[in-house]
C-alpha cells in the first residue's frame, strides 16, 4: 500500500496488513494509540468524494510545527480516524475555524494546560450525518461524534506536530485529546440554536471550536425555579481551580441538560437571561482569590492591587462571554465546560462548499 505522510509530500510506503499498518503507524509517531484505517490511496479517494475542493486545497499551517494543511492531508487523517467519507466537510470547516487567529491554536498545541479541541456542530448537516446531541453525548457509542473529534485530533497530531512531552506539553493530558465532538441539541432547548444567535441563518450548519477542558458535572436535583437552579450553576463554575478565574477576557460554555433548559424556558427565561446571571453570581471573593491559582503569573487590572477583601471576582468579562448551549438526554445533570483562556475565544465557522456557498445538504457534496 501507498499512503501519503501527514507531514511530508513524499509518497511513502507502508504495510497493506492492518495490524502491520497499525505498528508501523505508532513507531513513526502517527498513532493516538488507537487502531487506524489504512489510508489507502481508494480510502482515501472516496473520502476526497464528499468535497468539492482541490485536494492540494491547503486550508492554513497548523502550529506548532507550522505545516501546511491540505484537503488531501485532512483526508488521510479522516480515513485513519474511521470517518465515514460523508464527514469530510465538517472535519474540513473544524480544521479552518482551529486556524483563526483568535482560536489561538498554537497555545492550545503547545501549553501545559489539559485543554482539548472542542467541536460542537449546529444545524441540519449535524442531524445529516447522525452527530449525536443526546443522552451520553460525549461518551462512547456514537460514530459520528467518535470519528470527527478524532480526525480533527490526528490533524493536530500528525500535521501540526503535537505530540506529548513534545509539540503537546500538556502535564497531563485529557480524554478530549482523543475526541471531543457533539452537536447541541437544538430540538429539546427552549432557546434558539446556538449558531443562531451567533448571526447564522437557522438553515445553516456551523462548526463552533473551543481549546476547552472536559466538561465539568452539575447536578441539580431539587431546584424547580430559576433562582435554585442557577445558584447551584453559577456556584458550581465559581471556582479557583481553573484559568477562567483569572483570565477573564476570554469565554466558556455552560452546558444545561434539556430537563434544567425546560425549567427555565418555562419560567420565561431566555440565553441572555442565564448569561447575565451567570456573570453577576459566579464570583470568587478576593481573599480566597489572591496568592493562589495564577494571582501574579497573569497580568491584572491595577485596582486589583487596592481591593477590598470582599471584593467578588468574575469568572469573565462580561455577560457575552457565557456561552450556553443545550446538550444530553433525561436526567438533571448539567454541565459547564472550562476553557483554556489564554489570548483565545471560541469560534463559529459556516460549513461551506468551495466558493463559499452555504452547504445545506450532505448529499450536494456527493460525486461520483
């Protein structure tokens, strides 16, 4: 078998066996330790069906290593991850919102910190292609969320160079390095779709990135009015432990099952309304803020210095920066999703077809 290097644009030759391919795959560092798909170059083609872009197409250069990231290359990594070629323009549109600048990617690639690429989809092609929105949602089971999230994952690995203890300094690591896709579950959420509210027409599909951490578990089984509920929320996400204490000019998610989303949907409470309360009760007090966390390895404003020892922290800088998204199935466990923070926000990318055109039917891609 022949299989292009994710890094090189020489032709290499690798074992056509598929445990073969596999040892071959980990000894030359292309491997997230999982079992890969021989990319093939018919794999490969077939997968390069579901896009109407030139596979030379090179969508940006992916840090740390600064390589060039072509349509080709995201299919080989497709293939290896078992996507199924229907995906490729989701993979494709995560891959391009990763490479805007205030995604910050070469941060996320390169800081000791557990954050992950985060990749919720949003509109009829989620639905299309069977992203899962539901109960167990980040969890195994599901072959659209598994086989996306890791695509997105070997890109980073493979041509970006994050490898761990090398391009990837995580101290630690993090699930979400293997995967980390789900689509919001836009038909049991009382508020519009997320993409919506980020100017997207409803009809649209939209891939929204975040360098995030793994969510977070908050659970609520007693609260039946907004006040209860939201307090244990805002009270759960207030918290030192994390780099959204301290670095405020960035945004995070706020994940509400569909049962704690009905609750408020039915006391007439809307996104901005859980946004504004989540900015004005998450809040750390000062004295148990200071000389700890990152108090003095992040810049702060000046009165910072003067402050009270009462004064009560944010989590962020404003309203806007309380992301709130509906996500899984019954059961009243909701759940907030930490953010990296570092000079990065998330970003909202339309899924497109070549010249721009918004892509509204999977099947539109399709060419024999």
């Amino acid at each position: 078998m022949t299989a292009r290097s994710p890094t090189f644009e020489e032709l290499l030759d690798a074992p056509e066996d598929i445990d073969e391919f596999n040892l071959w795959s980990q000894a030359n560092g292309w491997s997230d330790g999982l079992p890969l798909i021989p990319p093939t170059p018919e794999r490969v083609a077939r997968m390069l069906r579901f896009t109407d872009r030139e596979p030379d197409n090179v969508l940006g250069m992916v840090p740390p290593l600064w390589a060039d990231a072509s349509v080709e290359k995201v299919a080989v990594n497709a293939v290896m991850a078992g996507c199924r070629p229907d995906v490729l323009a989701i993979v494709i549109a995560a891959i391009e919102a990763l490479l805007v600048p205030e995604a910050n990617l070469f941060g996320q690639q390169a800081t000791t910190h557990p954050c992950s690429s985060m990749v919720m989809v949003n509109g009829p092609l989620a639905r299309q292609v069977g992203i899962h929105s539901g109960a167990g949602l980040f969890g195994p089971g599901f072959s659209a969320n598994a086989t996306i999230g890791r695509a997105v994952r070997l890109v980073l690995r493979n041509v970006g160079g994050a490898h761990p203890g090398a391009g990837d300094r995580s101290t630690q690591g993090s699930p979400g390095k293997f995967t980390f896709c789900f689509a919001e579950n836009e038909d049991e959420s009382p508020f519009p779709p997320f993409h919506a509210e980020r100017g997207f027409a409803s009809i649209d599909s939209t891939v929204t990135v975040a360098s995030a951490e793994s969510p977070h578990n908050i659970e609520d089984h007693v609260s039946s009015d907004p006040a209860g509920l939201m307090g244990t929320i805002a009270y759960s996400i207030a918290n030192l432990g994390g780099n959204n204490a301290y670095i405020r000019d960035s945004d995070f998610f706020v994940g509400l099952c569909p049962e704690h989303a009905r609750i408020l949907g039915t006391h007439g409470w809307n996104r901005r309304d859980v946004q504004e309360f989540i900015f004005e009760k998450a809040r750390i007090p000062y004295e148990r803020w200071r000389s700890r966390g990152l108090d003095g390895v992040i810049p702060q404003p000046r009165y910072m210095q003067a402050a009270d020892p009462d004064l009560m922290v944010p989590m962020c800088g404003k309203a806007e920066d309380v992301q709130v998204i509906v996500v899984g199935g019954p059961g009243l466990h909701s759940c907030w999703i930490p953010t990296w923070a570092n000079n990065c926000r998330s970003v909202t990318q339309l899924i497109t077809h070549a010249d721009g055109r918004p892509a509204r039917q999977i099947a539109d891609f399709s060419r024999s």
